[in-house]
C-alpha cells in the first residue's frame, strides 16, 4: 500500500507524526485531500479540520488554526499557527467558548471553537 509520512506541528510542538494513506486539510483553495503521489503543494492553511487516514485504518482527527501545508516527495506538513488532535479538546470548555464568541459576534473565535467542536464531535462519533 503506498504511503506518505505526515507532521502535524503547531507553533508550540509536534502534534501528530506517521504514516497515511490521505490527509484532508482546508486551504485558501477549499479542501484539499493529499494522497501519496500528489503533485507538489504549497498553500496556507485556513481554520479547519484535518483528517488523517493512517495505514493501519485509524483516522485522526485535528482542529487547525492557520499556516501552511506544504507536501513534495511523499512528505506532508502541516505546519500550523494553533493545532489540536479532537481527543485532546474539552468539549464543554468549547461549547463555551462558542457561546462568548456569539454573545461578542466575533467570527474568528467563532469560526475557531466550530473547528475545535466538530473535530472533538467527530472523534466521539467514531
């Protein structure tokens, strides 16, 4: 089975490292699925979920805020201003922070704590 090895970095560490089969993260240019043989990509990162699509069948998934993705020679980055795998957010602490950032109508925090709910929600259906 072809692979291509993923870094998922946040400013402040690594987050997620290893092997996968695709990865789906959102760009400037929507969302993009990076799959082993892509051609080269550079492109920001927009607030969104990442999915992970390991070799072994397992997804990861991850809430991501900002920066860049770059994949070449069967090499994905994800490197990324703020970056959380789902099974490390607390999900009340979010529903929270939705409601402040609607009571404050301030759509990049918004935006931020539905990335972090959808990808904390979606682990949990799994």
């Amino acid at each position: 089975m072809a692979e291509l090895h993923v870094e998922l970095v946040a400013a402040d560490r690594k987050v997620w490292s290893g092997a996968a089969t695709i990865v789906v993260a959102r760009t400037a240019s929507g969302d993009t699925g990076i799959m082993p043989g892509h051609t080269p990509v550079l492109s920001v990162l927009e607030s969104g979920p990442v999915t992970i699509r390991t070799t072994d069948g397992k997804t990861v998934l991850a809430a991501v805020h900002g920066g860049f993705i770059s994949f070449a020679d069967n090499k994905l980055s994800l490197l990324a201003e703020i970056a959380e795998l789902a099974d490390e957010i607390d999900i009340t602490r979010a529903e929270r922070a939705l409601e402040r950032a609607q009571a404050e109508l301030d759509a990049h925090a918004e935006r931020r704590a539905e990335v972090r709910l959808f990808a904390a929600r979606g682990l949990k259906a799994a």
